[in-house]
C-alpha cells in the first residue's frame, strides 16, 4: 500500500454522510483565513477512516482556476494526513471532512501555487490532530 496514496473510499460522496457533516459538523479556520474545513468525528467505528471532499463557490473564479484550487488542495491533504491517520486508527475514530476556500479567488490570487494553500491545509490538519 502507497503511504501517500489516496483511495477511492477516502472520498466523501455519500448523500447521507454530507447531510450529516452540514447538521453535526465543526468548523475550523485557518489563520490566515483562506481555509475552511467543516469537520465531523464519529466514535465506535470498526473500521477508522477518513473522507473529504472540497468545495470551491463558482464566484471565486474560472473553471480552471478553481480546478487548479481543488487540485492543490488535494495534494496538500495527501502529503500531510497520514499522522491524522494513525491516531485515528489508534483510538478507532473515524472523520468526515469538507475543505472550502474562503478568501481566495481568482482575483486576489492570479497564479495560485502549491505554497500558498499548503501551510493553511496542513495547520487545519494538526489542528484536527489536537482535537482527538
């Protein structure tokens, strides 16, 4: 099994476990504002895992800004969530989590990069690490 490798299970595409996350979930910001996540733990689980999904306002720019935007979220959250993992594994947690953008648009950043979302995604991260 690839150690950065994200599954085809890790993504959050269930209807149910959307209208869950959106009625139960927490919110957590980064410092810089630019991230959001919308985050659930659910406890008792036999099979601990994470599911994300992003989501990106169709006003914070052209599709292919916003896919680029999607696309360097995903990479950030697969080079940094494996220590969330772990502990997860180890207290049999599982968590749903929702990614959105809030101060970046295509206007603000022209050329976004990876070192621009990076530090925001994985200060979320280690925030969710602290709240197990």
């Amino acid at each position: 099994m690839k150690k950065f490798g994200i599954k085809k299970a890790e993504k959050l595409k269930n209807k149910k476990d959307f209208l869950l996350l959106f009625t139960k979930g927490k919110k957590l910001y980064s410092s810089d504002g630019k991230i959001q996540c919308l985050y659930l733990f659910l406890d008792n689980d036999v099979f601990p895992y994470v599911k994300f999904a992003i989501g990106i306002h169709k006003k914070a720019g052209k599709a292919v800004w916003r896919n680029r935007a999607k696309r360097l979220i995903r990479e950030s959250y697969r080079l940094n969530i494996y220590q969330l993992k772990e502990q997860l594994k180890n207290k049999r947690k599982r968590v749903l989590l929702f990614f959105k953008l809030i101060k970046l648009n295509q206007n603000n950043f022209k050329f976004l990069k990876l070192k621009d979302i990076e530090p925001s995604v994985v200060e979320i991260i280690r925030k969710l690490e602290g709240e197990l």
